[in-house]
C-alpha cells in the first residue's frame, strides 16, 4: 500500500487567505516565513555515541530517492511496525526504537530558528503510525447538535476555505526529565526539545461546524468531540461512565468547548499541509487538529471523526493523560481517590516556558580569550492562549539582578491580535562576567505578566515543568592545560546521559511536597 502522494520538496507555496487589510493583497505565509527548510529526513544507517551521532546514507542515495519513501529506513526501525514511516536520525528517541517518541537536540532546533523542519518537528507516538491513504481516508463530522451530517473525503476537505498559520506545537512533559530526577513520575523523559513550529495549512473548524449545521446560539455546556483513527490499549480498565465503558482498546480522543471550537479568535484549524507540504505519518496524515496556544496532547492526529456533544468527552485519554494534579498525589493516592476525574486539573492551554540552547550543553571557551569579549547567551520563549511573549530575562547572580534580552519576533498576530508561536531571543554578554559565575538563568513573561517560577513543582505525570531554566558555569582545565568555561544543560534528552540534575548533590531541596534533602544546605 502506497501509504500517500509523496510530497513535494518545494521551498515556496502559494498560500491563500491571510485577510487582507483594505484593497491590499496580505503577504502569504511563504512571504512572510519563507522559504520553508525541506522536508528530508536523514535516516541513520546504524548510530553511536548514544545516538547522538550515525552513519547516513550518501549523498548519491538521497538524491537517487525520488520519494522520501525511497530513502533507506532508520535502522531503529527495522522489525517494527513503523518501519515503512521516514524519519531522520538526528531526532532523539526517549522510549526506545518503539512507539516514536522523539525531539531535536537543541543545538539542531536552534540551528532553523523560527520555522522547524517538518522531519525534526516533536513527535508523540502512543503506538505504531496508521497507514492511511489521501484517496481513501474521510472524515466524519456528528453528534447530537448537529443538523447536517458530514463525511468528506480528502479532495472535498482540500477544496474548501483555508487558513494557513504558523503554530509552535509542544508537548506539556516538555523538560519533564528536569522533574524526573527530582523523583520518577509516570512520564518518559522528555528533554527541553519537545516543541516546534510549522506554517499549518487546513480548514477552519469554525466553517466545518457551519457547514454541518451546528448553531452558534446557546453553546454553554456544548463540546467538540474529536477522534483520530488508531486503536489503542486500554490499561485503565472499563472507565467511570456505564453508559460509554471502555472496552480492551479505545481510540485517542479529546475535546474542547464549542464556544472555543467556534471562535474565529482561536484559529482552530483541521490541517492536511505543514510547511507547505503534506504531513508526515508521523505527524498524522492525511489530516490532524491544530488548536493554536494549547498542549500538543490535544491536537489529534489521524483525525477520524468530529462530535458536538452535550458534555467533555468521555475517551479514557481525555480523563488520564495531560493532568497537573498536586504535587502530593502519588499514583496510589490518584487512583483511590478519583483524582484522573477532577477535570479542574486538566491542561489545555499551553504554560510559558523559556529554554537557553545558546552556548549548548557542555560548550567549553577559553577563560583567557573571553574575558575581555563578549559571549552571545540565547534560546527560544513560548506561552499559550494566543498571548504574546513580552520579554525574556536573564541573571548572572541567582536572580539578585536580571537583564532584558533582545526578541527577535518573526510571528505576525491575526487579526484579533493573538500570538500562536514562540519567540528566539539573544543577549550579549561580557566574558569577564563569568568570572565568579556558577549558574545562568532566564525566565519569560507574558502579556499577563506572569514570569516563570524559580522553582520546579512535581507533578505525578511530570507536565507543566516550566521553572526558570538553569545553565551551570564551570571552570576547568583540559588536558592540555588550557583553562576554559564549560557550560552545564540541567539534562539530556531520554536515556542520554549528562546534566547537572543527574547528580544528587545539585537537585533541588524541594519540588512542592515536602524537603527532598532536608540535611542538605543548598541555594536551590
């Protein structure tokens, strides 16, 4: 089976409607984010070095691919279910060779700034990619409140209005292996590479509710249900709700307030074309939920089927992922006690987040030809709910004192004034500020001005880790005798190893629920 139409590797597209203001023609999204970086994906042949580094195929190969289905398989792949899916090497694996669940190393996202290439954009697998079709898959729209039943075929779905957009997709277990060596949660670890940001191009959900009669009068209590296509286990047996018991395999499914899904504000799309070409398997071809400014763990991919209900969607995934319960509520004490179920600790919208990628983990510079320069410390900031990143902080000195750095903003707000992606910023440093120096910090603050918090808070599933991001300042010697700064990342993606957090003499004293070292005497 062909699984689609191989996408093209075009670096410019035509993109219609981004409103225009007056009589004159709006910059297309090409224009304005463009060129897009090509959709390639670099398989590894074989790896080492944990996977950090591999063997490629030639450069005569992947031009000989006239597909990147052509393209030689991951090595990783082979023997799975996956291995018919395309994927680059460079991505770090945090569960294995199966399901995929990977992000970028940092110095790679950095290396493409704004707009993230589509095959070194988060993935997050529950289980093996559907293999689905343009020609046969549709997409059913249902449900009590609505009066006019779809089911549209991709062609159909491919000629109605578009909205095209740029949107920073992240994962809420981002830098979730910072609060795993705090104390292990129920969550793989991510490292702080789980987001990026692709130009999403479908229909508005807002004109598909329409088209099938929903009405915009008397929302209050109404949700859009939506379901993607795979069959996935269930380990948490028949559910809460006799009336829909879940059975030994349950779709992903999720939901939002009609009010939301119907709000031109929010830029709720169903998207079939990221960058400009078709999604990735990976990514949920033919067609997934892109809901600007909330978690990654609510855009269904491979989507299947819209509902308008008259209550939250009762899917198990809804109730028992994407949760920040408090930091004293254990596995044992969540499930005894029906806390999956207290839907007031559910997250939807993104949190602000900011991350230094600039100098990169383990980054060393000589002392002696520094410190009369200057040194560059950068990285990216994202927030959700369609507010705007207003500035981006550092300190040298534990917080006594922070400087402002400098955003470089690429994303134009739509027409309502909201923000969708994340910012990269840079300052300038002095090398002589370093001298004395043991740790750099930087915090974010949105236009609700709310900074990051200093300190990380624990959570069962390890989501919402959004405290300031530390970088340490070491001063050594190599083995050549040279004195050099070495710069310290907190962690390292999955089971890489390295990062100051690793160590038990540089954990944090507490994360929410009580002294983790209470002989212990340190400053964070």
């Amino acid at each position: 089976m062909t699984p689609f139409t191989p996408p093209t590797y075009s670096t410019t597209q035509s993109s219609p409607e981004i409103n225009s203001v007056a009589e004159t023609k709006a910059p297309t999204c090409a224009e304005l984010y463009g060129p897009y970086p090509k959709l390639i994906p670099i398989p590894f042949l074989s790896s080492f070095n944990e996977g950090r580094e591999g063997e490629t195929p030639d450069e005569a190969t992947i031009n000989a691919a006239k597909t990147i289905f052509e393209l030689p398989k991951d090595f990783r792949d082979v023997g799975t279910p996956d291995v018919w899916v395309p994927r680059d090497g460079r991505m770090v694996r945090l569960t294995g060779r199966h399901p995929f669940n990977s992000e970028p190393p940092l110095s790679l996202l950095a290396s493409y700034n704004f707009i993230t290439p589509a095959s070194l954009h988060i993935v997050r697998n529950h289980n093996r990619v559907p293999q689905l079709t343009w020609e046969d898959h549709t997409l059913i729209v249902s449900g009590p409140f609505v009066s006019n039943p779809l089911e549209l075929d991709m062609d159909t779905l491919a000629a109605m209005p578009t909205r095209e957009l740029p949107v920073t997709i992240s994962c809420c277990g981002n830098r979730r292996k910072e609060v795993n060596m705090i104390k292990q949660t129920i969550g793989f670890s991510w490292g702080a590479g789980g987001v990026g940001t692709n130009v999403w191009k479908g229909v508005p959900l807002r004109h598909l509710l329409l088209e099938a009669g929903v009405s915009e009068q008397n929302m209050g209590g109404k949700h859009v249900e939506f379901v993607g296509y795979e069959d996935l286990p269930n380990k948490v047996g028949p559910g809460p709700f006799p009336e829909e018991p879940w059975s030994k395999t349950v779709k992903y499914a999720t939901s939002i307030p009609l009010g939301r899904a119907m709000n031109p504000a929010f830029d709720v799309i169903v998207a079939y074309e990221a960058n400009g070409e078709r999604l990735l398997p990976d990514h949920g071809f033919p067609i997934r939920l892109i809901i600007p400014g909330y978690i990654g763990g609510r855009m269904i991919k491979w989507l299947k089927h819209i509902r308008v209900i008259p209550h939250e969607s009762k899917n198990c995934y809804h109730y028992h992922d994407n949760k920040a319960l408090p930091p004293q509520v254990t596995s044992e004490v969540a499930t005894e006690g029906g806390w999956w179920y207290k839907q007031e600790y559910i997250i939807n919208e993104l949190s602000l987040n900011s991350v230094i990628t600039q100098p990169d983990h383990n980054t060393t510079i000589s002392i002696v030809d520094s410190v009369d320069k200057t040194l560059e410390i950068g990285g990216f900031a994202h927030t959700g709910g369609g507010r705007k990143i207003t500035r981006v902080e550092i300190t040298l000195d534990h917080g006594v004192t922070w400087e402002v750095t400098t955003i470089d903003r690429k994303e134009r707000p739509n027409d309502y004034g909201l923000y969708f992606c994340w910012v990269w910023w840079q300052i300038e440093i002095k090398g002589c500020d370093l001298v004395g120096c043991d740790e750099i910090w930087c915090r974010a603050w949105d236009d609700a001005n709310s900074p990051q918090p200093e300190n990380p808070t624990w959570t069962l599933m390890g989501q919402n880790a959004n405290h300031v991001f530390r970088v340490k300042v070491h001063a050594d010697q190599t083995s050549t005798g040279e004195h050099v700064f070495r710069f310290e990342h907190p962690t390292q993606p999955g089971q890489q190893s390295g990062g100051w957090a690793t160590r038990p003499a540089d954990k944090f004293t507490s994360a929410g629920y009580g002294r983790i070292y209470p002989d212990k005497n340190q400053h964070h």
